[in-house]
C-alpha cells in the first residue's frame, strides 16, 4: 500500500524554515573569522596637572582627566567587537600597566568601571616627565602580547621641566600609536591635591621648579602643550592629535594606520535569526502572484 506524500502549503514550509533557522541561531558557537579590529593600549597622565577644569562636558567645566576618561567610555560603546583595549597610568617618570588589552564586547562593563576609577590617588609622585613616561609606556606596550598600539592622554605639562626630549632610538621596542593632548590654551592654576584626590589649594610659582633661562617661566600654570608634544611624538615614532571631542578621539582609536588582521571568535547567530525574520514575514504575508500562478498550472497538470 502506497502511503500518500505530505504536502506543505507555501506558508507552512516558511514557517518550518523559520523554526529550523530559530534552532540554529539559538545553539550556532561562534566562527573564527579574519576581521579588522584595534588593539590599544591606552595610558592617562593623572598628575595634577590634569585637574585642571579647561573643558567642557554638556555644557559644564570638567577636568582634563574627566574629559579623557569620558571620551573612552563613550567610544568603548562604539569600537567593534573583536578590538582589544587595555589600561595604563603615567605619574612621575613611569608608565604602569592596570589591564592588558581586554576584548572590548564582552568585557565593557568592566572597562567602563575601570576607567572611570582611574584618577590622581593612584598616583606615587608627585613629578611630572612625560617624555619618561612615553619612554616607558613604549617599553610596556612591546613587552605585551601581539604589542598593541599606545594611545597616551596627557596635557603635556612637565614638572621639572626638561630641557631637551631624550633619545627614542628603539628600533627593537618601536611600537606604533599617539600622543593624545589633553587641555586648553589658556593658562590656568594648578590645582593641589592630597593623597586622596581633593583639592587643598592651588600650586604657586615658588612650589614648582620654573624653566631654566625662561624670562617669565610660569610652570605654576597649565595649558595643552602642543608644541612639545608633536615634538615628542615626531621623536617616539608617534602620531599627534587633539582630544577636543569624543568623536576626535574614536577616530583616533580607528585610525587605519592601526587596524589589525586578526582572527577572532565571531557571533554571526544574527544570521540565521535574520533569515528566519523574513521567512516569518513571508509566512503571513499574502501569497504572491506568483505562487497563485504556479498552483493554478501545477492543478492543470494533476488534472
């Protein structure tokens, strides 16, 4: 006894489709796929210079190490998955590493928080030399796995200052990234801090080492240094650019010149949901023209 063939309507077929496509999306692991991504290390000056309120947050004066904090939270949201981003601080002539690079979609809570924890009671000095501070933060970022690009926040300001930028002659520890200045272009006190990050009054000329053979050296005073730290860059091996909105720095963070190859665990669950998504739409969607047309010749045939 022949038994008869099961035959589905058009939409029970786009229903069972979906269902299987459901299925797979809901137990698919992720590929390894070939994507470009960045990998960062990302370093914050928060000497006290850095308290200084030359900045503006929806419409409010913040300082210049909450502006930078703010501006990698807001792009942390924004990076692709599979880029890496790790933590770092510069104080006196030294740059520690807080985390190395962390995949930023799977752990952007926990970098967010971190972030917004950095501030000056981490710092062990109260010096200032930020072409020591490169020189290290060079050395930190080579020593890590697959050497990931430095992006340094910093307004520039040196205390003492120095008189001439060292010598970056690494050609074994060169690693790519940018010097990101921070601040304004007017000169403003100093805040001075205690060892817990509060304020108890403001930095004066005679607390501070002034620049040799300067007629009117005001290191008391902060302003983005700029100039210095192009140079600075240029001898490091560096880029420059200027932090003056949170796009500014996004874009320096997925700067071309610092996209990675790399192969990374990829959810691409999306794809199957997607197309089940439509076969759903077409399940209760009116039957085309078309499939009316078919039918009434399948049923001539069958006639």
């Amino acid at each position: 006894m022949k038994l008869p063939a099961l035959r589905l309507a058009w939409r029970d077929r786009l229903l069972l489709g979906a269902a299987v496509l459901l299925v797979v999306a809901s137990v698919l692991p992720p590929i390894p796929l070939a994507r470009t991504v960045v990998n960062h290390l990302v370093v914050f000056d928060i000497t006290q210079s850095m308290y200084v309120t030359d900045q503006l947050r929806d419409g409010r004066a913040v300082s210049r190490l909450d502006a930078a904090r703010e501006a990698l939270v807001q792009a942390l949201a924004q990076l692709p998955c599979g880029s890496q981003i790790g933590l770092g601080i510069f104080s006196s002539r030294r740059t520690l590493l807080l985390l190395a690079p962390l995949e930023v979609c799977s752990n952007r809570s926990g970098l967010t928080q971190a972030v917004r924890q950095i501030d000056a009671r981490m710092a062990w000095e109260d010096a200032s030399v930020i072409a020591r501070g490169v020189t290290s933060a060079t050395d930190v970022a080579f020593e890590l796995p697959q050497h990931p690009s430095l992006i340094f926040m910093t307004d520039g300001q040196e205390s003492p200052p120095m008189a001439s930028i060292p010598d970056f002659d690494r050609p074994e520890g060169r690693i790519a990234g940018m010097l990101v200045g921070v601040g304004g272009d007017v000169a403003q006190p100093i805040p001075r801090l205690d060892r817990q990050a509060r304020q108890v009054g403001w930095w004066s000329a005679s607390d501070v080492v002034q620049r040799r053979g300067a007629v009117k050296s005001q290191e008391h005073l902060s302003v983005l240094h700029a100039g210095y730290l192009q140079a600075l860059a240029q001898a490091s091996g560096l880029h420059y650019g200027r932090l003056d909105s949170d796009a500014a720095l996004l874009r320096m963070l997925t700067d071309q010149r610092f996209d990675r190859a790399l192969v990374v665990a990829t959810d691409v669950r999306w794809l199957p949901a997607a197309l089940a998504a439509l076969l759903l739409a077409g399940g209760f969607l009116p039957a085309p023209r078309w499939i009316a047309r078919w039918r009434l010749r399948r049923n001539r045939h069958t006639l």
